[in-house]
C-alpha cells in the first residue's frame, strides 16, 4: 500500500502485486518513470508494507491502556455501589448520602499517575535492557496484576488506589517504550502519523471507558464498576501478546550490535521479501545509516547523566521534551477527562455520563484530524495555532462559568459545554498527538528512551498534581480555574515558537544534525536540509524518489535500471553526511 498524498492529484505507484513483488515489463517501468518525472511537483511517498501499519496499531494499544484507565474512573467515581463502598456515607445504604472527601477522590484518581511516573523512569531501562517489545509486554503484565488488586477489593478504598498506582506503572512503562518503539520502525514519510496512533488510541480508550460506564451504570451490585475495571485485562492481553509477532526496533538492535537481525526487521517493517533483501539499495542504504549512527553512539557511555550534558544540544532537548510534555498537562484537557462528569453535574446538565460521551468522541473523532494536520503541516506550526485556539475557547468557558449562572441559566450550560467541544477539537488535532510525535524523533537514539522517559515522567508528575489538587482548587475559585489554563496554553504556543525546531520530512539522524547546527534557529528551522541538498523540500522530493528506485531496483534487472538512472537518484553530494542520514 501507500501513504496517500495530500494533494487532489496523484500518481500512481510502479505496478506490483499483492506480495509486493513486481509485475511490469521493462517498457512499463520506463513509462511509469517518464510519467513521474514530468510532475515533480508532486512527490509521491514511497511503498509502506502492512506489517508497518499493524505495527503501529498493536503498539498502540498501549495508549488505549492509558486512555481507558484515565476514563473510566470520572464515572466510577459516580456510581452507586462504588460510592458505597468506598466513599463516606452518612446514612448506611443510601447511595445518595455518600461523598468522598477531597483527599480520598484526588488519591483515587491521582495514584494512576504516581505509578505512571515512576513507570515511566523505569520503563527506559527496561526498554533498552529487554528490547521495545518484550518490555512491552513485561508493562503488560504489571497492569494486569493492578487491574487484579482493584478488581477484587470490596470495602477497602486503600486497596483501589494501590491497584491503581501498580496498574500505573505498567501504564508509564508503556508511555515511554511505545512513541519510541513506534518512531524507530516507522518508514520516515509516515512517521508522524504512525507515532501520533498513540495518541488517537488514548482518545479511543478514553471513549470506549465511557461507552462502557454507560452501560454498566444500572447494573445492580458491584458488576456496574467491577466489570469496567476488568475489562482492562483484554487490552493489557492483546498488546502483550500481539506486540511479539512485530519486528524489533532495527534501531535498538543495531545499538547491540545485531546488524544482521536488524536489517531483517526492518525489511519486514518496509515489506521486502526476504529474497529481496541484499538487492534492495534502498534497505542497504537505510541500515548503513542506522549502522554508522550505532556504530558512533556506541563510543559514548550514554547514562543518565547524557541526558543532561550541554553537548550535541542534548540538555536542550531533555528540558524541551519535557517542557512540552508538562504543558500537553496543562492544556486543561484531563480537567475535563478526569473530572468530566462532576464539572456537567455542576451545570445543571441531567446525564452527565451522556455529556462525558459527547466529549469523548469529539476527542476521538477530532484525533484522526490530528493525523492529518501533524503530517500536512509539520509540527510547529499546527501547536502554535493550537495553543491559541485552545486558549480562546477557554477564556470562553471560564467567562461563562464565571459571569453567568451555569446552574441554573441552561443557555450558560450550553454555551460551556460548546466551549468545551471546541477546545478539545484543538487539543485534539494539535497538542494531544503532536507532542508524542515529538517525543519519539526529537532525541538522538544514544539516550532517546531515557530522554523520552523524562518527558513522559514530566506528563505523568503533572498529570498527578492537576488530579489531586483540582477538587481543592475548584472548590476555592470554581469556574476561573479556566482561565489559568487558558494563559497555560498561550505560554505553550510561546515556547514552541522560541524553542521548537520542525522536525517533519526528516530521518530521525537528520534531525539530530539538525539541532546541532549552529546556524539553524527553531523559528527558521522549516527550510533547514540536509548538507548537499538546497531545501527541505528537495530532500523530501529526492528521498522519495530513491525510496521508489529502490523499491524498483529490487525487482528488476540490472540493466533496465541504466546509468542515468543511477545517477539521477544517487545523493548529490558529501556522500559520507547523506549516507548517515
């Protein structure tokens, strides 16, 4: 298959059959070239295998994890049995009687994301120790043990929240080892929207624990919050499993010096038949760059103390990433995720379990935007504009909130939850799959999982303090806790503007040049390319049209190649630089 392009016209890719193998003649490849050549304004991306596609997907499932972990408990929080249980009542059997205090709802929600902190640090061990996968499923288990513990508590609100801090750490472990997993396999035209799956499968878990609260709400007995919890197990079972028939990362196999068995993971990620293998230029040139790069990160000790050096732009990164991850926090989405159904509850809406519905699935529906955008129109620019939607519309919601009486005005209510629509179909489309993107090509390979345990550990150690302290804080200034997130979002658009550098169209290699380059400035950084090569856009052009030699050259013989060919889709220049990228 391939990648479709964004514009309304394309060209059709070389013949071929279903097993990728070519089914043309030597006067259809001379055709299907000659017809290429006359529209080069129009690139067309190069053949992504199956196997690429159902890697980012089994991944994946490890940000459905974290979404319907993160979703289901806004509506156990507000079921009947759960609330008798757990919560303090005043008359015994009287579900109507029974709140939790401050401390033991922001406990319950919040000791997820202390597990998910710690998880995360350990998870870059792990992942660099065991490989992507199998520490992938290693996580797998961890949660399925804290699903276990929460699953059978029955009197105990301590046991709840220990469950839910030792499934956090499964979580954690799983947000850091998957965007790098899923950056390092991804074709590079295609990564973008591979690494942002993550987060498309958080919104859909996210949804798919409100579709499911919903229905299991009339439920009598404990079964209406018991059987939601439990059916995390099934998608704990299905990443675990699943992620062992995928290749390994090639490039973590290359850092152990497992060359052979990395050049036939990625042949299976970029669906080249095994007989293929040692003809394709396209496969040789690929793992020669990823060989050189391992080659020389495995002349520097790259400890966590790596992460922090000022060389190569290496702490400038480590503190970027998780200045990033900590504004993705601070947007103000999980104010809405976590404490959805008790903020519509406040407006006067009737069913609040119908209105956490309606967000979800403008999250999830708004999230295959997201795709779009971040591929389309880079990185930068798309969170820019983000932060300024998301921070208007809530300046909305909080003036609403504030100045009006939401309880009791329904059109105050209204108006609030459409401001609430409109900021997660920013959030959405921007800030929720962009800054995982970035998570997994920012950093160089040498410290890319420690580095990207750090941001992650940033997301989680915030995501904590807003679950906890939000009951105490919308209890003391309400609805104007709006608007502090509001200027969150304005302060997030400055910093990626000021510090961000567009790392879109290009090899993961390519971007750590990138910002070692002293003439390249995040605000200019869009036209910087590759030494050789006069832009960005003529590096993207040529690599397609190499991706697409290759792809021929495979499969045909030696002499309907010809000479000018190969000297056509050979690199232009300082062929040492370009061989590393």
């Amino acid at each position: 298959m391939t990648w479709p392009s964004p514009s309304h016209l394309q060209i059709s890719p070389a013949p071929t059959l279903s097993n990728g193998s070519l089914s043309c003649s030597r006067r259809q490849v001379f055709w299907w070239r000659l017809v290429k050549s006359t529209v080069p304004q129009l690139p067309q991306a190069a053949p992504v295998g199956y196997v690429a596609v159902m890697l980012a997907l089994v991944a994946s499932m490890g940000g459905f994890i974290f979404g319907y972990d993160t979703g289901q408990i806004s509506d156990i929080l507000l079921m009947s049995d759960f609330k008798l249980r757990f919560a303090h009542c005043n008359t015994a059997g009287d579900a109507s009687t029974c709140e939790f205090s401050r401390v033991r709802e922001g406990l319950i929600v919040s000791l997820l994301s202390i597990g998910t902190l710690i998880g995360a640090l350990i998870g870059a061990s792990i992942a660099d120790f065991f490989g992507r996968r199998n520490a992938m499923s290693l996580e797998c288990a961890i949660f399925i043990a804290g699903v276990i513990i929460q699953v059978t508590a029955f009197t105990s609100w301590v046991q709840i929240m220990v469950g839910r801090f030792i499934s956090g750490l499964g979580v954690g472990g799983l947000s850091a080892a998957v965007p790098v997993y899923q950056a390092e396999t991804a074709p590079p035209q295609i990564r973008g929207a591979m690494t942002a799956t993550y987060q498309l499968f958080i919104t859909f878990g996210i949804l798919v624990a409100y579709l499911i609260s919903f229905g299991t709400r009339e439920m009598h007995g404990s079964g209406s919050w018991r059987t939601v919890v439990a059916i995390g197990i099934i998608w704990a079972l299905v990443l675990g499993i699943g992620i062992q028939f995928m290749p390994e990362s090639p490039r973590w196999l290359a850092s152990r010096n497992r060359m052979e068995e990395a050049k036939f993971a990625l042949a299976r990620a970029r669906q080249v038949r095994v007989d293929d293998i040692h003809a394709n230029n396209l496969l040789d040139r690929e793992i020669e760059g990823i060989r050189q790069n391992a080659e020389y990160e495995r002349k520097i000790r790259a400890g966590w103390l790596e992460c922090f050096s000022p060389q190569r732009k290496t702490l400038y990164r480590t503190l970027l990433g998780m200045s990033l991850q900590c504004l993705q926090q601070l947007t103000g989405a999980n104010y809405f995720f976590y404490y959805g159904a008790t903020i519509f509850q406040s407006v006067g809406i009737s069913d609040s379990y119908v209105t956490q519905i309606i967000l979800g699935s403008v999250n999830f529906g708004c999230t295959f935007g997201g795709l779009y955008v971040m591929e389309r129109f880079g990185r930068r620019r798309p969170l820019i504009i983000g932060g300024l939607w998301q921070s208007a519309w809530l300046f909305v919601f909080a003036g609403a909130g504030t100045g009006g009486d939401p309880e009791h005005r329904k059109s105050t209510g209204t108006l609030m939850i459409v401001a609430a629509c409109f900021f997660i179909l920013g959030f959405a489309t921007t800030w929720a799959p962009g800054i995982w993107i970035l998570i997994g090509e920012t950093f160089p390979t040498r410290t890319r999982a420690k580095q990207g345990a750090l941001s992650t550990a940033s997301n989680w150690l915030w995501n904590f303090l807003l679950a906890f302290f939000t009951p105490f804080i919308v209890s003391s200034i309400g609805f104007s806790y709006g608007f502090v997130f509001a200027g969150c979002n304005l302060l997030g658009a400055a910093v990626v503007y000021f510090f961000l550098y567009e790392s879109s169209g290009l090899s993961l290699e390519a971007v750590d040049i990138m910002y070692q380059d002293p003439t390249c400035k995040p605000w200019n950084s869009r036209q910087w390319a590759p030494e050789g090569y006069s832009s960005r856009e003529e590096f993207e052009t040529r690599t397609n049209e190499e991706n697409d030699s290759g792809v021929l050259s495979s499969t045909t013989d030696q002499d309907a190649k010809g000479v000018s060919d190969e000297k056509r889709l050979s690199p232009p220049e300082h062929e040492d630089q370009s061989a590393r990228i």
